[in-house]
C-alpha cells in the first residue's frame, strides 16, 4: 500500500463502517460512536456516542467517553490506539494475505475430492477456534484433519544448519506437531512452498483494492486495539474471496506436500540435527525463534497430488492406517 495515502477522519469511519461494521474490534466500535457525532456536529453529544461506541465493541464505557471527548475536538484517526509492533510479521500481506491465498488454492483440491467421492465430507474449521486444522475430511467413523502452509520464506541457512538444501527445508513447529498428537493424531500438513508470493501480493494488491479497501488497509497497518486480528481475518478473506479471479492467474501454482505431525515427530526423536537448538548447538546463527524440525521435502514428504487420489480411489481409511503405520524395533531403555 503506498505510504502516502491520505484521508479524512469522515473517510476512514465510513470505510471502516461499510467494511468492517460487524467486527467488534475496539477501533470499529469507535467509528459506530464517531458516526453519531455527525448528527449534531455543532452540539456533539459526548455521552450518546459513547454509549453508540460500548454496545458495538470490547471498550469500557469510560475507554469510550475518552475517545468520544478527544475525538470531538481532535478527530478520529488522532486518538486510534497506534499499533506499536509494525514488522513484517505483523503486517497482513506478509502474514495473512499469502495463507488465506494458499488454503484458496488448497480448497479447489478439496471440493474436487468431495465431488468425486460423494461419501467424504469436508468441514471447514478456519474461524472456529480450531488451532491445530483448517480443513477436516470425515468418512463414516474416519477424521482427517489437514494444517494447511504457505512456506513463504526461504530457511538459507539450512544446509550448514540441518543438512538440507535450502529449497528442500521446510519447518514445522515441533511443539504444534507434538501437541497434535494428543488432539488431533491424525494430523496431516499441507505446505507450498512460495517464496515469490509476498512480492506479488505487494506489486497486485494495490491495483485491484478500491479507495475503502485501501484505507481500511492502512488503518488496520497502523492501529491496534482489542480484537484486531478478527477484524484482520475478516478483511483479508473477503478481499481474497473478491478478488480471486484476478489474484488466482497472477500467482504461481506451486505442488502442495504433505508430512503427517506423527511423522514430524518421528524425525524430531531419530534425527535430533534436524532441530537446531535441540540437537545441535545453533541459537544465534540463524536459526533462533520458534523450535522447528525441519523436514526434507523430497526424502520426507508426499506430494499431495497422490494423496488425493488415494483418497477418492480407496477413501480416509487408506491414508489414516498410512499415518498411523506401525514397525517393531530394538531401543535403548536405560535403567540408569
């Protein structure tokens, strides 16, 4: 979005209002009380907006009569609460907008399975409260929950690290993987790599967005306040859902793998180096964050193309016994 966009304060509540007007996060709930200050601009009344401002979001009635006060004189955009943590991490293109594009893709996969096997059935459980699946196959008594992943940015310096070629890595958090073993066991993660899709998404987004598209962009860039992030997800799915004719021909359409948190685990127990921190000494040299076992897509991984038609030609029940296979052997169980 460019850094120069400029609006008013009537501009960004009518933006917010039209787009976002059913979110309770605390800076939409501030533009339903600004609104009613339009009323009677020469005799605003303080308390009636803020009392607008409490029924629709998260702030206190005292939060609320503050901004209202301060906005009456001040404007709008002067009081939103300033988003403090601006990195790239925290900014929608570079974290939402290339997930939300991936699961699209991943869902024309999906509804391919479920028009060629009328049996499978597919439950979305993005904006659930699910933590650990966005998808779930179920067939008969069989669940296949299914992560999917854009692997957006390239681990360089994985050969030094873990023994695999930068474009063969790929991480997965191992206290997710290990807490899906208790919740969910029959994990599966689905993950493209794309490590041009930022750039894309930076070059395209602008071009297709509409002046009430951009300006809520920007103030969800800038602001924070409680329940942003589902004001966040709620604008980055529809736009992508809007916009996806014109985003679906402009990205490239990277093969999907997959890798089973069981499976995760298992390389996490018998190949430790592949988990820096863990099995090697390596914080500080690029490889300090999250614990992550990082996996061979070439070794360790299964494309999805494959699963997929096993799914259609022998049902769950094929790639299920698959995750949960089983083999004897001789380990080391010290006493001392």
């Amino acid at each position: 979005m460019p850094s120069n966009l400029t609006y008013t304060d009537d501009e960004a509540v009518t933006a917010l209002l039209t787009l976002l007007g059913n979110t309770k996060w605390e800076v939409v709930c501030y533009a339903h009380g600004y609104a009613a200050l339009w009323e009677s601009p020469a005799d605003p009344d303080i308390k009636a907006a803020a009392r607008i401002a409490y029924k629709h979001g998260t702030a206190t009635l005292k939060q609320a009569v503050e901004f209202m006060t301060n906005a009456a004189t001040a404007g709008f955009l002067a009081g939103l609460p300033p988003r403090t943590r601006i990195g790239s991490a925290e900014n929608p293109i570079t974290k939402l907008f290339p997930a939300t594009i991936t699961e699209q893709r991943f869902i024309e996969s999906l509804e391919r399975i479920g028009s060629t096997r009328s049996s499978i059935k597919i439950e979305d459980n993005r904006g659930t409260g699910h933590t650990l699946a966005d998808f779930t196959l179920k067939e008969q008594d069989l669940e296949l929950p299914i992560n999917v992943k854009n692997a957006g940015t390239r681990f360089e310096n994985a050969l030094a690290l873990v023994g695999l070629q930068p474009n063969d890595c790929l991480p997965i958090p191992a206290y997710k993987a290990h807490a899906a073993l208790v919740k969910s066991p029959n994990l599966l993660y689905a993950v493209s790599p794309d490590y041009e899709l930022i750039g894309v998404l930076n070059d395209l987004l602008p071009t297709l967005l509409n002046r009430n598209e951009q300006i809520v962009w920007d103030i969800l860039n800038k602001s924070s306040g409680s329940l942003l992030g589902t004001a966040e997800d709620q604008f980055v799915f529809s736009t992508v859902r809007q916009y996806w004719q014109q985003i679906k021909p402009a990205i490239q359409h990277n093969p999907f793998y997959a890798i089973s948190a069981r499976k995760s685990v298992r390389i996490l127990q018998t190949q430790p180096q592949r988990t820096p921190g863990i099995g090697l000494k390596a914080w500080g040299t690029g490889a300090s964050g999250e614990v992550n076992v990082h996996i061979s897509l070439s070794a360790d991984a299964t494309l999805w193309d494959s699963i997929e038609v096993r799914i259609i030609d022998n049902g769950l029940k094929d790639i299920v016994d698959a995750i949960n296979r089983r083999r004897q052997e001789w380990v080391y169980d010290p006493e001392i």
